[in-house]
C-alpha cells in the first residue's frame, strides 16, 4: 500500500522531469551553501577553542580585573595583585599549588630582526615542575629550564620556523630581550596554540631582576591547582572569599576574578557562536527561497491533476489518502534536493578548506563535518518538503470531486 | 507599440495568482537581504568618509609598537623628548600627546573598568577636531585644576555605564581618587570611545605615578602644503635617527588618519562582501525558481502560442511576451524587497543606536533603490530567457493540438 504511494509521487515527478529537477536545485543549492558553511564555522570554532585548550580542568586562574586585551594579562588592571597572596591562597583546604606567573611585554631580536613578544616566568624550585606539569611543558630540542638558569631562554615552537626572523632559531643560539643578550636552552613541543607556540620563557629570578623594572612586584596571574577536580567550585569560592578579605572589597564589588579554563572557553564559544548564526541566517534564506520554489511546484501540480484528483475521489480515495500522496510527493522533493545538497556541501566544504589551507597557510581554516549535521540536513530537508506542500496537499484533498471532475485547465 | 503583448502578459501573471506571488516572494526575500546589507556597509564607508573629513585628513598618528592595544602596554611609549623631537620637524604644524591606561570608575558603589586619557588642555582646540566632537555639556578642564573629570557620552544616561546617569556636578572616584564631573563629550558613535574618562595631564600625572612623559600615542597636524603620507615617512625616519633605532628595529610606528581608516574600511568591505556573497546564493535559487515558473507557464500556455502564431504573432513576439513576464516578476519582487530591506535597516539602525553603536546606520542612496529593482529586473528577464526560446519556437500545428 504505501509502497504504491511512493510510486505513484515518483511517476508523477518523473512526468514533469524539467519542473522537478528545478524544484530540487533550488533546494539542493540552500542546502549545499548551509552545509558547507556550518562545516566551515565549526571548523574554525574547533580550531579557536583548541589555542585555548591547554589546561587541564583542575586548574584556576587568579587576576585583578581590568580591561581584557589591553596589553599583556594583568597589566590594564586599577590594583594589581600582590606576591603575598600565593602563600595565603596555598592555605586553603583544596589548594595543591599556588604559582605566582609574571608576564611582560618586550622586544625579542634575533638575525637582525626584531619582534614584539611577551615573556613569561617560570618559578624555581618544586614550583618548577608542578607548572611544567600544569601546562605540559615539553622540550622538543634542547631542554627545558632548570634552577640557576640565568640569561637563558626557552622558545616557542613557531621560533624555530624561518617566517618570524628570516632565519629559525635553533638551540644554542642567542637571541636579545630588551637588548640583552639570552642563550636559547631549548625549543618546545608544538602545541597548535598561539599563545604557547609564541612563549618566551625565562626563569622568576631571570624575569624579575633584568627583563622586569626593578621595583615592580605585581603579580600578573596567579595559577592555583586543586587537589580534586570535583571540589573546584567549592576551592574557587573560598579563594574569592580570602580575595574580597585580603582587597578589602564587598561581595558583588569585587575587583579580581577567579576563573577555570572551561569558563574561559564559554564565553569565547558563545561569542564565535553570536557570529556563525549571524551567518547560518543568511544562508537559510535560500532555503527558505527553496522551500518556496516546492511550495510552487506542489499548486501548480495540484492545479494540473485536478481531473485525476476527482476521479481518484470518485472511485473512492478518501480524503486523507490524496492528502498523503501530494505530502509524499513534496517531501520526495525537499530530500533528493537534500541528498544532492550534502554531497555538493561537504565537496564544497572540504575544497575550500584545502584551497584556504593552501593559499592562506593556515591552520584555522578547515572543515569539520559530524554524521549529526549530515542526518540533521537530511531530516531538514525532508522536513521542508513536506511543510512546503502542506497548503497545496490540503487543497488538494478538500477537492469536491464533482467539480473537480469537471475542471477545464 | 508593445502595449497589447504587455496588457498580455499582466493578463497571465494575475490569472495565476499564487504562483506569480510565490516566485516573486522568493526573489523579494533576497532583494531585501543584499538590499540591508548594501545600506548598512554604505551607511558605514559614509561615516568614515565624514570622520576623515571633519577629523581631517591631515591627521597622524605616533604609536607604540606593543601587544593588545596600542597604548596600554606601559613598556612600550612614545615619551615627551619624541614629541619635543617631533614638532620641530619641518612640515608639522601641531602635536599633542595623549595619556592612557585602564583605570577603576566608581560611581554610587559600582565599578567599570575604562580607558583614562589624559589629555593636552594647551592644545584643546586640535584635539577636539580630531576627536571630531568637543565638550558639549558642561565646560573643558582647565589646564591645572585637580579633582576635575570629563567623561564621554555614555555616562549621561543610565545603564549605558552605570545603572544611575551621572550628572554634572556628581562626584565619582577612579582608583580611590574622587573627581567632580564637570562636562561630557558629544557622541562619537562606538561604545569604547564613548565611556573614556579624560583628565588633564597633571592629574593624570598625579593618579599615575609612573605615567610622566610616557604617551601611549600622539596625534600630529600636518602643515597646509604637507602631504601627509610624505610627512609620516619623513617622521619616521627623523625619528628613527633621533631614537637610534635600526629600520624595521623601531619601537613605534607612524600612521596617517587615512591609512587607519583604510585598513578598517578594507576589513568592512571584505566582511560585508562575504556576506552578501551568501545572500547572493538565494537570489540563485529564486531564478531557479523563475524559470521554473516561466517552463510552467510556457507548458500551460502552449496552446495558446499556437493560436497566437496561427494568427500571426511572430517569433519574436513570443519571445518579448515571456521574457516580459518573468522580468516583470522580478521586478515586482524587487520593488518590494527594497521596501522591506528599507525596514529592515532603518529598524537595525535603531537598534545599533541604542545600543551605543551610533556610526553603524544605513544610508539610501538612489542608485542603491533603482540598482536592486534593476537588477531583480535583470535576474527575472535572464531567468526567463530560456523558456521564453521554448516558447518562441513551439511548432504553430503541434502546439495547437497539444493537450
């Protein structure tokens, strides 16, 4: 029975091959473009949110609060931290480590060129090996720094590629920070993040006595691990109570934030999230344009089959069964459109990527497709046929059979 | 001379009501996108095009060299013996220097974090022209009064800044210092610019220990007969010399107004573009949809094309007849998409201001409103063009007896 349906909507588009096969274009063209561009987008939201993916979840950050992209963090702030609170927030119950982190901004020379870098601070001691844990420091040549390590520097991994300096920086070579003079000890492991391929890392003592003004003991982040990942909320609210004590501020005032990773990448989420609708809505109007053209097709078949329709009636068709045949008939449309379309949109998706990776040489631009968005196009495609064809179904099926019988087109 | 095939055709279009109004929906829908987006990317390169005339194009900038942005970074400045450097190369006609950092504004027990600028109260005039606005409430800082504030425009009203608006004469407090309120800027037009709070140099010096003789930027006049493009190279080198700096080694970098809005402009327009590119892909498929229409058409109508050629209509006829009908579909599509892309815009402009964004409003220049109905027009005719050679060379004695 319902197998006769499917043939009987698949004769009739077949008889109107042109008309049909233009129905289907409009719809795969949409669904081709929104495919294509939600790969794209989560692609580039993947590649984002992965520069930032570097801390493990047991980790908080401390900062005074200030304006965010001004500058190195920390430093656009009204009151800066202290470097006696790591010892008071290392006294709360949860609290494994506490490391104070420095960071400047400055010049970094090498072969003549010179560049504009921000150095951070490695502690000494079992500090040491707690941070390098923390951000999974590794050295892919040379190694990493050790205790004593003065005027000596350990580089990001973009260093060692010709682009920045004409020339990569290898291990042994001595590069300038602020004028003077630093041997590089190490290059570490690639991390695909900007922030950690373009590090600068130099011991306290190395940070605090030359790269540093002298007098300046602001702390710019304080990294806080905690000893189990399922107390982290109740660890972050006692640091923010200490921290509203120690600043003397009230609850709702506070001029200081205490953040895990995983917030960090929310918010950024939800923000390149307000983009990619922004551009999801604008693709969709042609697939509303689409759904349009099926919506169309559907009155002008309906208009054409109005004879076959009351005789249909005549010889007993109820009215949900010419209801169901038009349904079939537009929902055949909406997802052959949409098959195509998906196929065209991941061609579509993946050449763009491959041709941007190439003519860019970035690694932000890539297409990143699930089986969910695949399933999902098909079902919305399905879908918009059949809504499409609703009104022009209904028309259909409310015929009078006597007056259909006797429509003149 | 055409009249009767036209009457024809308008004849055709309303005898099949739904259709006509579903094809030029789906055309009016990506008219009216292209048609918003257009206004609002014109609406933007037009505010610049005022900026850089009121500001005037014989604007420069001196920057730090530094991360995040320009003149935060207290390791990177541009310090007074530069700007001293500077005014006494041939060409300049005025230079000022401008203080900034981020700073803690309280008011009634709540806090914001903005931009403090300290400004030169001795050259008021050229700042306030290359600010494009002046002090429109209240009065300018006198050169060394202390406890005195200015603040942009957003403070006036409530929860812009703060949830209270702030009035002359209120006092609030940056960093633990209080200030009087004694004027508010006009409106610039981006929120950023227009919640800074601006000191006089003394106080800034005063409330920043460490800020004395460190600009984060400073802004040049160049002299009537100076180009200023051949000013920015000469400073830069003159002052590359003066500092001891090796080229592509300086620790600043020179800009003319132009440049910075260029660079911002090229970013609108390859953003803008993008966009419109995607809006594009639905006008596709509404010609898609034309043609579909105008096949229809053409299948319904065959006999009519024979009885028409019977009696004489010439090929050519035919061929006007339809390609006449989908151009006039498209076009009706636009007409009406530039009127609802008319609304569109002008309600997003509203939101764009009240939401502190004042320089995103869209304009309506004549040649946008006739260009998107012509080019609907063009996109229904083309459409149309091969159906319409169907319909032209249908066999008068086969279309005749088609059923």
């Amino acid at each position: 029975m319902l197998k006769d349906y499917f043939m009987f909507s698949i004769k009739n588009l077949a008889k109107r091959k042109l008309r049909s096969w233009l129905t289907m274009i409009g719809i795969f063209i949409g669904i081709a473009a929104v495919v294509s561009l939600i790969g794209l987008g989560e692609g580039l939201r993947i590649a984002v949110t992965s520069q930032f993916n570097f801390l493990g979840s047991d980790v908080l950050s401390v900062q005074a609060s200030g304006l965010n992209l001004a500058g190195p963090p920390g430093t656009a702030v009204a009151t800066p931290l202290t470097d006696d609170l790591k010892d008071k927030i290392l006294k709360i119950n949860g609290v494994d480590a506490a490391i104070n982190r420095y960071i400047e901004s400055g010049t970094l020379e090498f072969n003549d060129r010179q560049t504009i870098g921000m150095a951070m601070s490695i502690p000494e001691g079992s500090e040491r090996k707690i941070l390098e844990d923390m951000l999974n420091l590794k050295a892919e040549q040379g190694r990493l720094l050790k205790d004593g390590d003065n005027k000596k520097v350990l580089l990001g991994n973009s260093f060692k590629e010709d682009d920045i300096f004409g020339k990569g920086i290898k291990p042994n070579d001595r590069v300038l920070i602020n004028d003077i003079s630093f041997e590089v000890i190490g290059i570490l492991e690639k991390k695909g993040s900007f922030l950690f391929d373009s590090a600068i890392a130099v011991n306290e003592q190395t940070m605090l006595n030359l790269i540093r003004e002298a007098d300046d003991t602001d702390v710019n982040v304080i990294g806080v691990k905690v000893k189990n990942v399922d107390n982290i909320d109740n660890v972050k609210e006692n640091i923010e109570k200490l921290m509203r004590k120690e600043r003397n501020v009230k609850k709702g005032e506070e001029d200081f934030v205490v953040e895990s990773p995983q917030n960090l990448l929310a918010t950024l989420n939800s923000t390149l999230f307000a983009v990619q609708l922004f551009i999801y809505i604008i693709a969709s109007i042609s697939i509303v344009v689409g759904g349009i053209g099926i919506m169309n097709t559907m009155y002008t078949a309906v208009l054409e089959r109005t004879k076959e329709i009351g005789i249909m009636k005549a010889i007993g068709a109820k009215n949900s069964v010419i209801f169901f045949l038009f349904s079939v008939e537009s929902g055949f449309l909406g997802m052959v459109g949409g098959i195509i379309g998906i196929i065209f949109g991941l061609l579509l998706a993946y050449g763009l990527a491959f041709i941007g990776q190439i003519t860019l040489g970035s690694d932000l631009i890539q297409a990143h497709i699930t089986s969910g968005l695949i399933i999902g196009a098909l079902l919305f495609s399905f879908i918009l046929g059949i809504i499409s064809g609703i009104v022009p179904a209904y028309q259909a099926s409310k015929m009078q059979p006597v007056e259909a019988l006797s429509f003149i087109k | 001379m055409k009249t009767d095939e036209i009457k024809y055709s308008l004849q055709n279009l309303a005898h099949r009501k739904t259709r006509s109004l579903l094809t030029m929906l789906s055309i009016l829908i990506g008219v009216m996108a292209i048609f918003a987006l257009i206004s609002f990317g014109l609406g933007i390169r037009n505010y610049m095009d005022t900026l850089a005339e009121e500001a005037g194009a014989d604007k420069l900038f001196i920057q730090a060299r530094s991360v995040g942005v320009p003149g935060t970074d207290a390791n990177f400045f541009v310090s007074a013996d530069d700007i001293n450097f500077v005014s006494k190369i041939n060409g300049v006609d005025e230079i000022s220097g401008m203080y900034i950092r981020a700073g803690e504004v309280k008011f009634k027990k709540e806090k914001k974090f903005v931009f403090i600028a300290g400004t030169d109260i001795d050259k008021k005039e050229f700042v306030e022209k290359a600010f494009t606005v002046g002090v429109e409430k209240g009065r300018q800082l006198k050169k060394n009064e202390l406890g005195k504030v200015v603040l942009g425009y957003n403070y006036q009203f409530e929860d812009k800044i703060f949830s209270k608006a702030i009035k002359l004469g209120n006092k609030i407090e940056i960093n633990g210092n209080s200030y009087e309120v004694v004027g508010f800027y006009g409106l610039i037009g981006n929120p950023q610019d227009d919640s800074n709070a601006y000191l006089n140099y003394r106080s800034m010096e005063l409330l920043f220990e460490d800020i004395k003789d460190e600009f984060g930027w400073a802004m040049i006049g160049a002299d009537k007969n100076t180009d200023p493009e051949v000013l920015a190279e000469k400073i830069e080198e003159k002052l590359r010399k003066f500092k001891d700096q090796e080229e592509g080694k300086e620790d600043f970098f020179v800009q003319t107004f132009a440049d910075v809005l260029a660079t911002f402009g090229t970013i609108i327009n390859v953003l803008n573009g993008i966009l419109i590119l995607i809006a594009l892909i639905s006008i596709i498929v509404a010609s898609v949809n034309i043609m579909n229409t105008m096949y229809t058409a053409v299948l319904e109508r065959t006999k009519e094309i024979g009885i028409m050629k019977a009696i004489g209509a010439k090929n050519s006829d035919i061929l006007f007849i339809f390609i006449f009908e989908s151009g006039l579909l498209g076009m009706v599509g636009g007409i009406i998409g530039v009127i609802l892309g008319y609304l569109i815009s002008s309600a997003g402009g509203q939101i764009a201001a009240a939401s502190g964004f004042a320089m995103l409003q869209p304009v309506f220049p004549l040649y946008l409103i006739i260009g998107s109905i012509l080019f609907a027009f063009l996109v229904g005719a083309a459409s149309g063009i091969m159906p319409s050679i169907k319909a032209s060379k249908l066999n008068p004695v086969d279309s005749l007896r088609y059923e």
